[in-house]
C-alpha cells in the first residue's frame, strides 16, 4: 500500500507527464531494486513533498526548476522539465525568454544547449517546426 506522499507523487507526475508516463512511473516504484529505489526518491520526495508545496504556483516551479537544470548543464532533464513546464502553464515565449535570461549569468555554451534542448522539446509537441538546433545549423 502507497502512502499519501507518494500517491501524491504518482498524481503530479501523471498529471505533467501523461496517464502513460504516470501507469510506468507507478509500476517502477512498486518493484524491488536500485532503478526502483531511485524513482522512489523522487517520487516521494520531489513530486510528493516539493513540488505540491503550497507558496508558488507550478509555472514558477518550473522556471526555478529549469534555470537550475541550465545552469548544471543537465539537458536531459532539462527537456523533462520543458515539457513539464508546458503541462505547468509556461509558454512557448517564456520558456524561451528563461533561456535567454540565463545568458548574461551562466554563458553561451550552456544556453546553448539549453535552447537546442528545448527546440527538440517544441518540435515534438507540434509548436515550432521551423527552429534548428545549433547542432543543426553546424555551429557546433
């Protein structure tokens, strides 16, 4: 049986995410092992306990939440949390703007791709077809 955390946890998730991304999340927690462990921990503490916190709205998460991810370089997520910030409310103009504020503060290389990150993130949700990578345009 699932704490109140947890459920907590699996419905943001699922919410953000999708039913889909939601029934695999809660499948990976409800087995044994380390990869469990870890969705777990995220599950429970992220989701369940920080992101559900009262004070700011989800969208403001998300930009937290993103610029942090920028500023590690952490692109992977990042685009997971791209795509949660759309489900939060985030427009396609502000996620753009979070990246070019970090600019001045982080530099060129990681909004760099920070941007490519969320170009393919825009192309797989059907809201820009047009925008290149940096990859794509042979900058890099």
């Amino acid at each position: 049986m699932m704490n109140e955390t947890r459920e907590r946890g699996l419905e943001f998730f699922s919410d953000v995410l999708g039913k889909d991304a939601g029934d695999m999340m809660r499948q990976a927690v409800e087995q044994d092992g380390f990869s469990s462990t870890l969705g777990q921990i995220a599950v429970d503490f992220a989701f369940g306990s920080v992101w559900t916190r009262p004070g700011l709205e989800r969208k403001h998460r998300s930009l937290v939440v993103i610029a942090i991810l920028i500023a590690t370089r952490q692109t992977a997520e990042l685009k997971n949390h791209f795509r949660i910030g759309l489900a939060n409310g985030l427009t396609r103009t502000e996620l753009e703007e979070a990246v070019i504020q970090s600019i001045p503060y982080l530099g060129l290389p990681a909004c760099t791709q920070a941007s490519s990150a969320l170009i393919e993130v825009l192309r797989e949700r059907g809201i820009d077809t047009q925008s290149k990578t940096t990859e794509e345009r042979g900058l890099v």
